[in-house]
C-alpha cells in the first residue's frame, strides 16, 4: 500500500532525490531556482545576484557549488521554456494589439521577423526566450 503512493514522474523522482542528498539549507536551493526561473522567464529580479550569492555562499562552505549549479540551471531552464511559451502563444498578440506605441511596435515586429528568418538559430542565443517565442521559433531551434 505504501508503494501505490510513491511518486513516478521522472521530474518528481528527480526533485525528491535532489532534496535529499542537498548540501546545505534547502531555502537557498529554492530560492536560487525561483530567482532564475523568474530571471529567465523574461519578469526582472535578482536572478543574476541570486547566481552570485550562491557562488558566495558556496565559497564559504554553507552550500555546494555543484548542487547551486545543477539548481541554477534547471531553474533557468525552466524559467526558459514558460518565457517561450508565454511569447509562442501570446507575445504576437499583446504587440498587434491596438493601443499606444502601435505603429513603433509593428515596426519592432517586423524587423525581429526579418532578423529570426536570417539569424534564426544564432539569434536565440543573443535574445530573451520569450522574444523567440514571439518570432515563431520551433523547440528543434
């Protein structure tokens, strides 16, 4: 009976695993992962200064640096793939929407086109994710 409640999503398995073998307060663990996932999400916050503060506090032997890194990068990615899908289904609307700046952003708009039909693969590297989703970018690019 025991059994039958034990979690099998391989996300939770990971999770759970993770929090159990941590090297310091799990606090710092969270809130690393939300200040990155909030960073890479497109919202401003301390997700730059959170990376920081964890190298700083792994330095001074009160979390692990491997443990801070692995944390920092699933947030990141994480905060990554809801950027893109926040612009994949609604970034293209909230800018043709009509309203102020309407025309400026339709300009915006069309230069980005123009620049993710030429750059597309290097062009994800050097902008925001939810700017990717917003020019259509596929996951395979």
């Amino acid at each position: 009976m025991l059994f039958a409640q034990l979690p099998t999503d391989p996300a939770v398995l990971a999770a759970v695993h993770l929090r159990h073998h941590l090297h310091g307060p799990a606090g710092d663990y969270l809130g690393l992962a939300v200040a990155a996932l909030a960073s890479w999400a497109g919202l401003p916050g301390p997700g730059e200064a959170a990376l920081v503060a964890a190298g700083i506090l792994a330095a001074h032997h009160h979390i692990d640096i491997f443990e801070a890194v692995v944390v920092g990068w699933m947030g990141a990615t994480t905060g990554g793939v809801i950027g893109w899908l926040v612009g994949l289904r609604a970034g293209r609307a909230v800018l043709t929407a009509p309203g102020p700046l309407y025309r400026m952003r339709q300009s915006a708009l069309e230069r980005g086109d123009r620049f993710f039909e030429r750059f597309g693969s290097i062009a994800v590297f050097f902008t925001p994710s939810w700017v990717a989703g917003i020019h259509g970018m596929s996951a395979k690019r």
